[in-house]
C-alpha cells in the first residue's frame, strides 16, 4: 500500500518514512496467493503469501535504530520502515525418495530466499559472485525420526572460499534438493527421512551482523500424482537479535543410538 504513485524503489530514499509517511504506507491491506504449475508432470501446489506487517513507529518507541526491520537493508537499519522481519533458522520435513516414503517418489525440494542484509541491488559481472555471495550457513542439523542428530557444516562468515555443494542456499533465492543429503566427509550420517534444522544467519559485512532473515518453503511431490507444498516451520524472529544451535534430544524418554 502506497500514499502516492511513485517511480521510487524500496532502496530509494523517500520511500519508506517512520510511521508510514513515505511513499509506503502502513496500512496493512494487502494479501494474496501463489501457485506453481509443473504442465508437464501434472502437478500443482501453492500457498499464501508471505505477509510482512508494518506495526508502530520508531517515534512511538516500539522501534528502534538498530532493529532487524525487513527492508533494513535498503537504509542502514534504521527501522524507518517499521516492518517485522521474518526469521533466520527453520525446520522441516524431508524425504529423500530412496526408496519411496509416505507415497512420496521424488526427493523434498527446498525454495529458499535470503537477505544478504545489503543494499546489493546493483550490476555484476555474469559468471562472477557479487559480494557477499555465495552466502553461507550458521549451522545445520539432521534429524532422524527419534530425533536423533547430525550435525551439518557451518560457515559462519559470507562470502567463503568452499565448494558450493557445502552450501545449502547459497543465493538469494535457490532450489536445494534433499537428494543432495548424501553421506560424505562431511555428513557421515545420514537419514532417509526426517527433519532438517537450518540456521541461515551469516555475517556479510551488514551492520545486522550476523542476523539475516530468510524464508523457507518445502516441497514433496508423487511424480504425475500429487503435489504437497507449505512452509518450514520459522523458529523466532529476526527482531530478537539471537540465535541458537540446539542438537540435544528434547524428549529423554526417546530410544537413543549407542555412541
């Protein structure tokens, strides 16, 4: 929602003024829907959009300079355009479709978007990174279904000199497979199915450092049957300014594998 028509962009200054006194409103009247269409396997799936509520004023005193905001990184993290942020760890479910699960005959895909939590909307050379990409990963773990763990790699830094495959969404927006969760050097254990805790705080030279917000969707398809689509579940809030990595099982009473 905007108070007046405009060429301006989020990054340009003017859009977005404390209280909605921008170009950008504060109202929140929008919402809306998305579908994705696959003609040629005969699938479909969609979900609601990802709704960013615009709440208060930096004068009001809910806001402060310095707040995680979700388009921060467009004026220095200002809080100017009073927008919750989204979170930066998720957890969902996977299949890997080897053999088989829950009906499902191909590996979970994950569709990813990150903030860089720089005002990176700039040209680049193709077949060059941009800085800070690739982007990398805090922490990643994988659960079997007694919730026994595996930790995954973590690079706390972006960008990092390693191989992409080590990276699990490394763009600002990527399509990661779940076929991709191999064992390896670096995931000796490994899960036909489970849950996948993914930390995708990174510090990228951003004065948000090292919190950056994300959005994760899941997707588990029946080649020419069905599809299934919803969010990861978010844990927290980009606005709280921490982060935790937890592996510890959280029921004691579970069976464990002997170490």
């Amino acid at each position: 929602v905007v108070n007046d028509c405009s060429l301006l962009f989020p990054g340009n200054p003017g859009y977005f003024g404390d209280g909605g006194t921008g170009i950008a409103s504060n109202l929140n009247a929008i919402w809306g829907d998305y579908f994705l269409v696959d003609p040629a396997a005969d699938l479909a799936h969609g979900d609601s959009l990802v709704h960013v509520e615009a709440y208060s004023s930096v004068q009001e005193g809910f806001w402060e300079p310095g707040d995680y905001t979700f388009y921060g990184r467009y004026h220095s993290f200002d809080a100017r355009d009073n927008r919750e942020p989204l979170t930066g760890t998720w957890l969902a479910r996977y299949f890997t479709a080897e053999p088989p699960r829950g009906g499902f005959t191909t590996p979970t895909t994950f569709l990813c978007w990150r903030d860089s939590g720089l005002n990176d909307s700039f040209f680049f050379t193709c077949g060059t990174f941009p800085n800070p990409y690739p982007l990398s990963q805090n922490g990643g773990a994988f659960f079997d279904e007694q919730e026994n763990p595996t930790l995954g790699m973590s690079f706390p830094f972006s960008p990092i000199p390693v191989a992409l495959d080590l990276l699990y969404c490394p763009g600002a927006t990527f399509r990661l497979s779940s076929s991709v969760f191999r064992p390896s050097e670096a995931l000796p254990v490994f899960y036909e199915t489970g849950w996948f805790f993914l930390n995708l705080n990174t510090s990228s030279g951003s004065v948000s450092d090292p919190i950056k917000q994300s959005y994760l969707t899941t997707v588990h398809q029946a080649s020419g049957t069905f599809s299934v689509g919803f969010p990861a579940i978010g844990l927290g809030s980009a606005l709280d300014k921490t982060f935790t990595v937890t592996t510890a099982p959280l029921d004691v009473n579970l069976p464990r594998e002997a170490p």
